[in-house]
C-alpha cells in the first residue's frame, strides 16, 4: 500500500477520534459554578485541548495499527469490501 494511502486512512480515523474524544470530561461553567459575565453557561469551563489531541493521537495510532494489521493478514478480503460497497461496474 502507497505511503500516500495509509496517511490518509490515519487521518481519517484520527478526525474520527477526534470528535469521539472530544466530550470526554468536559464541564460546563455551569456545572462548575464559574459562569463568564457574556458567555454561554453551557460553555466548557475548561478545555484540555492538548490533552484530548494527546489521547486522539494514541487512540487513533492503536486503531490505524489494528485497522494494518488485520489488512496485512487478509481477515478482510478485498474482494469482500469490493462486494459490500457495490461499485459501479465498468
């Protein structure tokens, strides 16, 4: 497989980490009892953005490592991903 293709299917699965990760542990203001004069008091009181792009990272690493390695062992044939999504026949 091309180097080309496999960081895109790691960026694929990390923006979909990513957005699995991302309500992990939030807080609202309001549940804090920190609520900004101006803010929406269902807004994060804190965000942990780096944290959270720290663990998208290895969750993401530990899924594309699984996703190659059960391609690398032919679990998944290609000719059973090619019947499953029906391409258009030329």
């Amino acid at each position: 497989m091309a180097t080309s293709t496999l960081i895109a299917i790691y960026f694929i699965i990390w923006w979909v980490v990513l957005f699995a990760i991302l309500p992990w542990g939030v807080r609202s203001q309001e549940e804090s009892g920190d609520v900004a004069p101006g803010t929406d008091p269902g807004a994060p009181s804190v965000h942990r953005v780096w944290r959270k792009l720290l663990w998208t990272t290895v969750t993401a690493a530990v899924a594309f490592g699984i996703a190659v390695a059960v391609y690398k062992a032919g679990l998944v044939p290609l000719e059973f991903l090619k019947q499953i999504s029906n391409p258009p026949h030329s």
